[in-house]
C-alpha cells in the first residue's frame, strides 16, 4: 500500500547546533493548542517548548502538541513543573526530545535532573517504550544518552553562585535563565532589569560559567531585538515570547487600529485586494 512514509529522526538538530556553538531560537507553547503549536512549527523555530510548568496544559494535549510540532518540522520539547521523577520519565515518553527543568540550584539538582533523563546504567529513568521510538534512526534508548537536550533553569540567586558547578555536571546539554524569577530572587523589580543592574550583572555570570565549562547558556527574550543583541553575547538556546503573547499582541495591535468613527473608511479599499 502507498503511503508518504515516516521520516526518521537521526539526531537531536537542536543538540547538534548547541554542541556546535550557533545558536538555536524557539518559543514557547502556553495556548494548550495543539493547532497553534502546529502553526508555530511551521514558522521556523528550532524547537517549540510546552510550558507545563506555568500553564494549564493537560498530559494528553501535551503530547497532542508534541505531534503537531513534529509534523510542523519542529523539536518537540516541554518544561516540566519540576525535577520530578514521574514528570520527566511520562514527558518524555510522550514524545520530548529536550527538557527544560526549573529551579536548579546547584550541581545536585543539576546531577538529578542528568540521572532522570537517562536510562541505566547512567541513570534511573524506567523503560516502558516512548511514542516517539518509531520515528527514531536506530535504537531509542542509545539515541537518547546524545541527543536529548537536557537543559536546566538557572532563576535564583544560589544558581547564579552555582552556575559554573551545575553547568559542568555531566550530561547536561546547556542552561536556560528564567529572567522574572531571577529578579524576584534578587529582590528586584522588574523596572529595575536591563543594563547595568544586578540582574544584567547575574545574567553575564551565568553567561561566562557557560563559557567556561563549553555549554550553551540560554535565556527566554520578550523581543526579537533581544533575541539578536543575546546572540551576538554568545547566548545560543534562546526562547522568544510565545504563542499566547504573539497572538494577544496582534490581536491588541488590529483591535486597537479599529476607527469606531469611519472616519478613515474612504479610500480604504482604493488597492485592489486591500481589503483581503
């Protein structure tokens, strides 16, 4: 029978860009929307993060989503609500190639994080099959010990202190600096970020820790303009926005241009097709 086939997943892409010192730009996934992380796969993103930590996601339309950006051409990846056993083992059996944990704070956490992911004897994480093991080139489990992205989130005061100690554990592909919880750990308001503030200060440490040990440091940027200025810092696994702020903003921007008068409905239609 005809069929247009399954395209097998050699190796991580993401990973692969990490390792190779370039960056790699994503975003994240809040909506629930299996539709919406299908569209936004299709935009170019490297990889497409489900936020189940700070969003009302359930383990069903997680794993929904994870289809949806891998039919879109993108990484399927999810930030789990913690380091948590249970929670990374079901989440990547649904089908992540990467995990961004939250609240790593030293080179333990970072260890545990490192021993959940990965199959034993390097690690605890039970086998009882993974959806996404048929679109794998050869065998799952010895793909995953190169090519899951294992990224942890820097977002406290103690992990910036920690930082060159839990990006140095082995297995750990790269960082990820949550900058809202930052700032509350550092008792700062969010006025009180950008250059030449504590905050930027925590940022560049974490920045030179990744340098030092030969990881990826990563941050999540609210602007494309960000995103550009944190590449060329040498930042690489950098998240921008998500879907629920571009589709509010947007949204915000057309509502917004509404003239509620007519006043600007002449010559409105004047280009053929302006309407559409």
């Amino acid at each position: 029978m005809a069929s247009i086939g399954i395209n097998k997943i050699k190796s991580n892409p993401v990973v692969d860009k990490l390792r190779s010192g370039q960056p790699s730009v994503g975003s994240w996934l809040s909506l629930c929307s299996p539709v919406a992380a299908e569209t936004m796969a299709q935009m170019g993103w490297d990889w497409l993060v489900v936020d189940a930590e700070h969003s009302p996601v359930g383990f069903e339309t997680m794993v929904n989503c994870f289809r949806a950006v891998q039919l879109g051409g993108a990484v399927p990846m999810a930030r789990v609500p913690w380091n948590d056993t249970v929670w990374i083992q079901r989440t990547l059996d649904a089908g992540a190639l990467g995990l961004v944990v939250p609240m790593v704070n030293t080179a333990e956490d970072a260890r545990s994080v490192v021993n959940n992911m990965r199959y034993a004897t390097k690690g605890q994480r039970s086998f009882g099959g993974s959806r996404i093991a048929a679109y794998i080139e050869g065998d799952y489990r010895t793909w995953t010990e190169e090519n899951l992205a294992v990224i942890v989130m820097i977002e406290t005061a103690q992990a910036v202190e920690n930082a060159e100690a839990i990006l140095g554990t082995e297995g750990v592909t790269g960082c990820f600096i949550g900058p809202s919880d930052l700032a509350l750990s550092l008792g700062v308001h969010p006025s009180e970020t950008g250059p030449g503030t504590v905050h930027e200060e925590a940022i560049q440490a974490v920045l030179a820790a990744a340098r030092k040990t030969g990881k990826a440091a990563g941050k999540h940027c609210y602007t494309a303009p960000e995103v550009t200025l944190r590449i060329g810092q040498g930042f690489q696994f950098l998240a921008l926005a998500s879907d629920l702020r571009f589709m509010s903003q947007a949204a915000r921007e057309e509502f917004n241009a509404i003239d509620f008068t007519g006043a600007t409905a002449d010559g409105a239609a004047e280009a053929k097709g302006s309407l559409y």
